[in-house]
C-alpha cells in the first residue's frame, strides 16, 4: 500500500502505455507554427542560464519502446533540459522527456500541461490514452505532458529487480509479531537503499518543488505567458506548489480529485482508509449489502488470507493479505471496476484467488512475464523526499486502534504504511505539509468528487482555502470514482471546458449531481 495511492484508471493500471522519445528532426513533417520553443515571448523564468532559457525543442516522431508501440496520431516528443540541483542552476543538467500533439483548430490559446498523479505517473505514456477524454480541449491547446524527473523517461528511477519485488510481497503489511514488524522495517530499509544505489545524486533533486520548477522552465521553453495546467490527484498539489511559487504566471488551472494540502503523514493515511471505506460501502450498498456486515466479512476474508493464502492459476503465487487488500483497492478507482471487485471476492471465498491477484498485478503493473513497473518506486522516492515527517513503529501502533474505527478493511494497511514508507531513508525529507498559498493568482478551479477513494472530497476545499481568498474555486460533483472530470457528468465537464476555453469562472460552491 502507499501513502498517496496514485491517479489510475482500471482500464489503464494493468500496462500503461509508454512511448519513447526521439531527439532528432524525424518526423517533423510540418512546420509548428513557431511553437517549439525556438523564440519565447514570455519572460524568462528568473535565475535560470541563458543557455537553458533559450533552449530549442526539438519535435520529432516518438519512438518504440520494449512495452509498447509509439503512439499513433500526431504525437510528437522532445527533450528538455533543466538544472539537476535548482540550487546551482549553472552546474549539472537532467533530461525530461515531454510528448505533445497539437491544437487541431485555428483559435489556439496555448499548451495546456498535463500531470496525472503519482507521484512517479508517467505523462508521456498516459498523455494519448487520455487524449479523447479532453477532445474538447484539444482543438484549442497543444495538449502537452513529460515524466517528471526520476520519472520513467527522465531518469527513472528503479529501486529493486523483478524476482526481489516478488518476494517482498511475502512481507507481512500488517505484522502480527515482533519477528513479522523487524522484517517488515527491514525491507522498507532495503528498499531505501536501493533507491539511493540506483539514483545516486538525483535522489535529493527530485521533490515536488524541483518539478514545479521545471514546469515553469516548460512554460517558457514552449513559448507560453502563462501556465495552463491540468493536474490530477497528486497533479493537484504540484499545482498548488507550483501556483505558490509562480502565481503570477498562473493562466487557467484546474486541479481535480484533490490532495489534501492540510494533511500530514498521518493525516494521508487517515484521509485514505476514511475514502476507501466510504467507496466500499458505496459499492457494498449498490450490492444490496449492509455496508457494516459487508466490511466484516471482507476484514474476515482478510484475516484468514493472513494465516493461509489462497491459492490462484498461478502455480508458483498464491494471494497473500496483502496482495488480497491490493486488489480490492484497484477496483474501487472507478465505479466501472465494481463488477469486477464482486465476481474477485466471490471467487476468494469460494477458494481461488486468481481474480484478486490479478487486480494486485494490474495495481502493481506486473505483466505476465512477471516484469514489474517502476511507479511506485518513483513515487516514494518523489514522496520521501517531499515529507520530513518519519513516524516510529511505537508512534505508529498507538494510532492503529483509530485507523481501524475508520475502517476496518483498510485501516490497519494504511497504519502500518505510516512507519514503513519512509523508514530509515537516505535522504532526508523537506516538510510536513505543502506550502500552496498564492495571494495574486488567477482564479484556480477546485474539483472535489464525494464518493473519490483516494483523495477524498474534503481535500477540495482545504486546497481552496490554503490557495487564498478569491484565487481557490470549488466545484463539486456527488459522484464515485477518483476524479470527476471525463467521468460522466456534463455538468462538470461542460463547467470546466467552459473555464479552459472560455475563462469562465463558476461560482464558487457550485454543485453538479
């Protein structure tokens, strides 16, 4: 489990899809209408070298990669380069990579930057999968994503191999014992540690401020005055960070499924088992269930699961507590996923474990070789080196008992969570909470969703309240899955394409149900 699960779509979270980028001229079959970056209009980000101010993009065709093909359509990628340690700009560089397609209609307002979540998401994979989403949006802005850094293309970040991450999951997430509790901190050591072996100096450049940074840099580079922003789950924080630092290159920025920007350590795992129970009792109650008796019987399953896991099609792999927890949480993301989470818990307590485990491994991004994605190790390499906060084993047991009042299910997971995520890492963290505040700011539109697991509803308006008086703009769908835009509701998607296209701001409190 993680702290801050990330942004993921069922259909997209078992592979997504990757492309990689190409630095020469092959492919740039029209000219870009001087969007590449080669002569930007607007001012250049302070402190930053001439050299990496005045850097040309240089479009070309995206290219193969060993998962997956390049994407079709007019998908074009670049490579940005931009200060390793922001702190010494002048000194050594790191390269993004960055993918766009352009405006396909005549009135173009500008690139509109995309971020979905993570931390450790990868936007050059996810950009043309999301692309008919915002088929909207599109006709007007180049829509443009990257991988951040330490991110998949720009220098990910690959804590552990393959069969060591098969075997981590024998680890015991909510040990019992104080044998099960030393191996559980031993391998969050070990998973520190590899860390700090495979990304040696980039470790302590790759937190949530050093991104924001770049973002400004790519504003510049891609010839934007403002920033134009999209940001998702966790994207909803960078762009609360990135308004704070720059709130007058703030042009339209919606942030939505929230991250609460009031919580810290304890409050993430807090606000995460509270929004994971309420989805669950969400779905166990469009079963025809009592949510209260449903949770019990799922905390019943669990319990067995930990003394003996279930065996699955897979002779070799068997579903542990933990991969069991993990595969209930996937379907919970979207409302589409629900059938999917019965017919796996029908089948776990008929005895086969097949079905959970194969929502784990879409969770984890594991594919049938038995190859394993790297988001969560970006993502807790980005995180821990975000939050200072490194709760101990007594700290974390004495809060447990709340945890477990608010939920049963997940509770105990995200506990746990809490002492292990972090525990003894190499590199020091930088805050307890983000700071977002941005007095002069353009307006930011704030989308909370009720029923989101992940990143629950209360967070919208803490992130409006932190943005400050006449900068944060709530608007609030009452529906389930994590995010609200592109999910079914015309009153939310028709009030924010209103607010891209048009810089129509809605009324702050505004209600789509």
């Amino acid at each position: 489990m993680t702290r801050l699960v990330r942004w993921t779509a069922l259909t997209a979270a078992a592979a997504l899809l990757t492309a990689g980028c190409s630095g020469g001229s092959s492919g740039k079959d029209k000219d870009d209408g001087g969007r590449s970056g080669a002569a930007p209009t607007a001012a250049a980000p302070s402190g930053v070298p001439k050299a990496l101010a005045s850097q040309q993009l240089d479009w070309g065709r995206c290219e193969d990669t060993a998962d997956s093909p390049a994407p079709d359509g007019d998908w074009r990628c670049a490579t940005l380069k931009a200060p390793l340690d922001w702190a010494d700009p002048d000194g050594e560089t790191i390269d993004l990579a960055l993918i766009r397609s352009e405006a396909t209609g005549d009135e173009r307002i500008g690139s509109l930057l995309f971020n979905f979540g993570g931390p450790g998401g990868s936007g050059v994979s996810m950009m043309p999968s999301y692309a008919d989403t915002v088929s909207s949006l599109h006709e007007r802005y180049d829509l443009v994503s990257w991988d951040p850094r330490g991110v998949a293309a720009s220098e990910g970040i690959r804590c552990r191999g393959d069969e060591a991450i098969e075997d981590a999951e024998s680890v015991d997430s909510t040990p019992d014992t104080a044998a099960e509790e030393q191996a559980y901190l031993r391998d969050a050591a070990a998973f520190g540690q590899g860390c700090r072996k495979a990304a040696g100096e980039l470790m302590s450049h790759v937190s949530t401020t050093d991104t924001a940074r770049d973002m400004d840099l790519m504003r510049h580079v891609l010839g934007d005055a403002k920033l134009h922003y999209f940001g998702i789950s966790y994207g909803t924080e960078l762009g609360g960070v990135y308004a704070h630092l720059f709130p007058k290159n703030v042009g339209r920025m919606t942030l939505d499924a929230v991250v609460d920007p009031t919580a810290d350590t304890m409050g993430h795992a807090e606000n995460q088992a509270r929004g994971f129970q309420r989805a669950l009792d969400d779905y166990l109650e469009s079963t025809g269930q009592d949510p209260e008796q449903g949770s019990r019987d799922i905390a019943d399953l669990l319990e067995r699961l930990d003394a003996e896991p279930l065996p699955t099609s897979s002779p070799d792999r068997k579903l542990t507590q933990t991969l069991a927890l993990t595969g209930i949480v996937l379907p919970l993301y979207s409302k589409s996923g629900w059938p999917a989470l019965t017919s796996a818990l029908t089948a776990a307590e008929e005895g086969d474990g097949s079905e959970l485990l194969a929502l784990a491994d879409g969770y984890n991004e594991r594919d049938a070789s038995g190859h394993y994605g790297t988001t969560t190790h970006s993502q807790r390499v980005i995180s821990c080196l975000d939050d200072r906060q490194r709760p101990t084993l007594e700290e974390t047991k004495e809060l447990l008992p709340r945890f477990e009042k608010v939920s049963p299910v997940f509770g105990a997971f995200l506990g746990w969570d809490t002492a292990g995520w972090c525990h003894d890492w190499p590199v020091a963290g930088q805050h307890e909470t983000p700071e977002v505040s941005a007095p002069g700011a353009a307006p930011i539109l704030v989308v909370g969703n009720t029923g989101d697991p992940a990143t629950p509803y209360e967070g919208a308006r803490r992130m409006a309240d932190e943005l400050g008086k006449d900068v944060g703009v709530v608007l609030t769908w009452k529906g389930e899955g994590h995010g609200a835009y592109g999910s079914g509701s015309d009153c939310v998607d028709s009030a924010v394409d209103a607010y891209l296209l048009k810089g129509t701001v809605p009324e702050d409190g505004k209600v789509c149900s």
